[in-house]
C-alpha cells in the first residue's frame, strides 16, 4: 500500500496494510509520521520523484491519492509516474472535493470550523475522470459521499448514509472518490475481429475494400451486406468468397 500526500500517517495505519509506505513533501510531517507508526515506512519525496527503485522495487496493489490532488502542480505528470509502480491488478484511489463545496468551505475557514488550507486547483468529477483515461488508466467505480461533515448525532447517519445515495441528492456530497486500475492491453496476437461492411451498388469497390483492411489481429472476418443492388455487387461478393482472397484465404 502506497499513499502520496501521507501527512501523519493516520490514514495508512487506518488501512493496516501488510506493507505500508507513505511519502509527503514536508521533512518535519515525515519524520512525525514515522514516530506515530513505527511499523510504517515513509519517505520524504515529491510525487515527481516516486519511482520503484526508490521506493523498494516492488509495485503497489493499492495507491491511495487522498485530498491530494488540488495541491499537485501536474496531476497527470503524476497519474503518469504512478504507472511505473503498478501491476495488473492495482487499484488507485482517489478522494477530492466536490467543487460546489468550495464556497462552504472557505467560509468554514473564515470562521475556525475548518483548518486553513494553502490554495488548490478544484477538479470535477469529469476532469480527474478524463485525466486517468489519458494516463491509461481505466474508472472501476465512482460516486460521492459525506452529505453533512459535521458530526451531529443521528442526524449525520441519516445524511450520510441514506440520503447521499439518493439521485439528485448523490451531486452534492463533500467528498468525490474514483476507484481506477491500469487499462489492460491485451496482444493483437491474440485477438480476433469481424469487420462489417454495408455494400449497395459497390461492385467495383469490394476486392479494393478488402485490399485497403489494415491488420487487425491474428484472424479477420469480413462481413459484406448487399441488399437492392443494380449492378453486380453480389455477383462480386459470390465470386470473391469462392475464389478466395490471398490475404484472408
């Protein structure tokens, strides 16, 4: 388990991971962090710098980015850098702000129910989104939670946990999580494809539609529509299928 931005601590201890790194851009906060959870590793680095070599040589089956993003110069820098610590089967995770949180938020601040932050980049759903396909990486799941931060007996389990599902009311939660994995490329050796071609009045055009197919993996079907043609387009096909074409046989 590797979280970027660890802070303290806190949050990977939480996780109790049978491996756990954090790094954090802050020597003082690194060094606090070790001394909380000594059964941890943690690193002063920026994300820039992650690389598995530095880090142990061994990718991650789960990164965590939480509340991080805002503060990233480069987020899909980051996002690409993350691709060297992976494997098949890692998942990223990531927690950021709902952007229409934001005027609550400072106000919060300006009246001490909220730790003043530094100032951050607000990303929508869709921008992070549309950052980690770019990077190769593909959405398993998403949503938002967390209705009402502030802890209220009862009325905060209500909130939380019934009502932030609800359609509609699911846009307003404090919190955006995305659950994302690496895109699994798959060998076009191994892959097959149909390729459909509709075919009205082309008899000059079939053995050419067939000459101009790129590659597109170990075996290709093609697969021509003729219907209501006035010329020899069917003929063609006919004679093009007994013949034998030499790129498909």
């Amino acid at each position: 388990m590797l979280e970027v931005g660890c802070g303290l601590g806190d949050l990977l201890a939480a996780t109790n991971p049978g491996v756990g790194v954090g790094i954090d851009f802050s020597a003082k906060v690194v060094a606090i962090a070790q001394a909380r959870h000594p059964e941890l590793t943690f690193y002063h680095l920026t994300a820039e710098a992650l690389s598995l070599d530095v880090l142990g040589g061994e990718p991650f089956d789960y990164i965590i980015l939480s509340d991080v993003l805002g503060h990233l110069t480069d987020v899909q820098l980051i996002l690409q850098v993350l691709q060297g610590l992976v494997h098949d089967r890692t998942r990223i995770i990531l927690t950021f702000h709902n952007f229409l949180w934001q005027p609550i938020l400072h106000l919060g601040e300006k009246l001490g129910q909220r730790r003043p932050q530094p100032p951050q980049s607000w990303l929508s759903m869709h921008d992070v989104l549309n950052l980690l396909a770019i990077t190769g990486f593909e959405t398993v799941k998403q949503g938002r939670r967390l209705l009402l931060p502030k802890g209220i007996p009862g009325l905060s389990w209500l909130c939380n946990r019934l009502l932030t599902p609800l359609p509609g009311i699911n846009h307003l939660g404090l919190v955006n999580y995305i659950v994302a994995r690496p895109v699994r490329i798959r060998s076009t050796e191994a892959v097959t494809c149909s390729v459909v071609i509709p075919a009205r009045n082309e008899a000059g055009n079939i053995v050419n539609a067939i000459d101009r197919l790129p590659d597109l993996g170990a075996q290709t079907e093609v697969i021509f529509v003729e219907g209501h043609s006035q010329d020899e387009t069917w003929a063609v096909i006919q004679s093009v299928v007994q013949a034998g074409h030499p790129r498909f046989g």
